[in-house]
C-alpha cells in the first residue's frame, strides 16, 4: 500500500500569516521612522483635531465634574494616599527602564526606594523613601527608545489616553500594566482601582487644565507642541541638543515652534503630571 500524500496546506497559511505579519512591522516601521518631519510633526492632524475634540468633550461632560465633586469631598491626605500608592508601581517601571536605558546606579535607587515605601510605607500609600533622599524617576519605555536612539515618529492623539508619539504609543502597554491592578486579582475590584486612580489623577489637575482653558488660543496646538517639547527634554533628562537630533531625516532644522498660548510656556509652568491627567485621560507622565 502506497503512503498517502502529505498536505502542505498548514505551511502555506503560516507563510500568509507571516508575511502579512511582515508587512505590517514595515509599514509601522516606516511611519516611526519617516512619516514626521521636524516641519510636520504632525501629519495626521486632521484626525487627531477629531479625537481631541472627542476627549475634551468626554472630560468636559463626565470626568471633569466627576473629578471636581470627588476633591470636594476627599481630604488631600487621602488623595495624596491613592496618588502615591500607583506612584509605587510607575516608579518600579521606571527602575526597569532605568536600566534598559544603560543607568543600573539609578535603576538601583528606584528599586531601593520602592522596597522602602512597599515596606516601611503601608504598601506605597505614604512616600517614605522621598525624605530619604529617594528620589523619584519617571522613566518610561518611549524614553527608553528614544535613548536609544528612535525617533518620535508622528504626534497622535489616542482616544481618552490623550496625546503620544507613535515611539511613545510603544510604550502604553506597559505604562497600563504597572499599576494596582498588578496586584489585584478580581477584576471588577482591579476596574474599581483603576477607575479611582483616574478620578483622582484628574482631580488633582483642575487647575492647571482650567489654566490651559484661559490661556491658550489654539488649545490643540498648545498642547501638542507643550507634550512633544517635554518629552524631547526627558529624553535628554532636560538637556537637548542645540541642534535637534529627533530630527527625523536631514532636512534643514528651522527653529521649533513654541506652543502657542496667551503666557510663557516654559516647562517650569507645567507641574510633572500626565498625559491622561491633562486631557481624559491616562496617568503617568507629561505632558506621559
């Protein structure tokens, strides 16, 4: 009796697989790499104008007043409390990074000041490590990458996260994973945590975004040239280049626009707080 055939079907439908899989890492690859220019960091504008407008309705709407009757009604200990207990698990995210990004002294430091306000700090809810001269690092992976070497990529505004770069969108699971629900194992108590951890990041930056309501004449363009001004300078732990490495390809460097506003929007105006905290929001960083 003669063998019967073998099927080579399952191949071919893995090669497909892989090809398209292949095709997709390019064509992202490409758009990280050369879609933006230091003259268009913002070629999906059109777009991102839409979902921006999205989320400020959806903060104006719910969040916004939601957040603005929670401060009424929580002391500031408590809000400081929540605030430093997901602090605890960025700054465990930062340590990782610290040393992918080639720093194990400051990757050490972070490390050692997360064991202190896990240990001696009720679980993150007090910052112990602080008044020890601990210091926190908010380091993410999107830095990370931009040490070494990638570049942002076009600006985009993702739906309730808020703005990012696509090198930074790289880093959003992570960003989402380093948080309270990394150590809850219900997922409906996780949600409740990860509801209360965004009530209470937005509570805490009414004023500025009120600010950012009175003082700027284009608050999209504001607020995209303030996040992609700040994350140049994290990158270069606040000291960039004169001449602008992030600069996509070797056309001619013209001067950066400055976020446009009706005051100084010098860095030093805006306190550390995140993407999703500015805008509908996210937690961890600015504006991310």
């Amino acid at each position: 009796m003669n063998p019967r055939p073998v099927e080579w079907a399952a191949p071919v439908q893995t090669s497909t697989w892989a090809k398209g899989l292949g095709g997709l890492l390019i064509v992202s690859t490409t758009l990280l790499q050369g879609c933006a220019t230091r003259q268009n960091p913002d070629p999906l504008e059109v777009m991102n104008r839409k979902v921006f407008s999205f989320n400020q309705a959806l903060d104006d709407n719910l969040l916004k007043p939601v957040a603005t009757g929670y401060k009424a009604v929580t002391p500031q200990p408590v809000r400081t409390a929540i605030s430093n207990f997901g602090g605890n698990f960025k700054d465990l995210w930062s340590a990782i990074n610290l040393f992918l990004q080639g720093h194990p002294g400051q990757g050490a430091t972070q490390i050692m000041r997360v064991s202190v306000n896990t240990t001696f700090g009720l679980a993150g809810l007090i910052d112990m490590a602080t008044p020890m001269r601990l210091e926190r690092q908010n380091e993410d992976f999107g830095q990370t990458l931009g040490v070494w070497g990638v570049k942002p990529g076009a600006y985009i505004v993702w739906p309730i996260l808020g703005p990012s770069t696509l090198r930074d969108s790289v880093s959003i699971p992570g960003d989402l994973y380093f948080s309270p629900r990394l150590v809850i194992n219900d997922d409906e108590a996780a949600m409740g945590v990860s509801i209360l951890q965004v009530i209470n990041a937005r509570a805490s930056v009414l004023d500025v975004t009120n600010l950012l309501t009175d003082v700027a004449l284009d608050p999209y363009s504001f607020v995209r040239d303030a996040y992609l001004q700040r994350r140049q300078s994290q990158v270069y732990n606040g000291e960039p280049p004169e001449e602008d490495e992030e600069d996509y390809d070797s056309e001619p460097a013209v001067d950066p626009v400055a976020p446009q506003s009706k005051i100084d929007s010098d860095a030093k105006h805006w306190p550390d707080i995140t993407v999703a905290e500015l805008q509908g929001l996210r937690a961890d960083e600015f504006v991310r």
